[in-house]
C-alpha cells in the first residue's frame, strides 16, 4: 500500500515539475486560444524553434499536448480540457497569492537564488 502512495506521489511531483519550467508553462499558456505551428509559438515566446520542439515533445510524451500534421506544418494543441481548467485554476491562485508566493523563500522559481 505505501509503494502505491509513493508511486502516487511520485507521478503528481513529476507532473507538476514538468509544469514547473517556465519554458513549458509560456508553451501551455500560448497554446490556450487554440492550436499553433513551432515557429508561431517560437515567436510569441522567445524560444528558440529547436527549444520549442523538444519542450513539445516532452508536453506530447505526457498527454499535455497534441498534434497534427497539414502538408508541411505541424499543429499542437493542448489535449484535453481538463488542462485548460487547471491553467485557469492555477491562474486564480496565483492572482489570490501572488505577494506570497514572490516572498516565499522555500521554493525558487528556477532563474532566481535562494535568498538567505
């Protein structure tokens, strides 16, 4: 029963890790109107196009996202809406705690240091 627990956990840690990059996490918000091609999100995000392609398959290895191919295009979308849900959910906490969450000392966001 405990390994199972363990499992448990380990999977729900691995799943918020991957959302966690704020690599991945800027794909999933630009994928919430709908579909896009590699270069459309490379341009609304930054990243690089080869950045962006193996962020995407790490999101499509996990069920996250999706694709589609037309003629010489690649399309990705997020997969289910239950994602979108968590997005907009994590959006309403963030908004309630924001002034927490940038004090919080114990969990950094990866490109800032511990303070102390």
């Amino acid at each position: 029963m405990r390994d199972t627990v363990d499992a448990s956990l380990t999977i729900r840690a691995k799943f918020f890790r991957g959302l966690a990059d704020p690599s991945r996490l800027a794909l999933l918000l630009a994928l919430r109107p709908g579909e896009k091609t590699v270069s459309t999100l490379s341009e609304e995000t930054g990243l690089s196009q080869s950045n962006v392609s193996n962020h995407l398959a790490c999101l499509k290895d996990c069920g996250l996202v999706v694709n589609r191919q037309e003629w010489r295009h690649v399309y990705y979308r997020i997969a289910d809406s239950k994602v979108l849900t968590l997005l907009d959910i994590a959006d309403e906490v963030v908004a309630e705690n924001a002034q927490r969450i940038a004090d919080c000392v114990n969990y950094c966001a990866p490109e800032e240091t511990p303070r102390g």
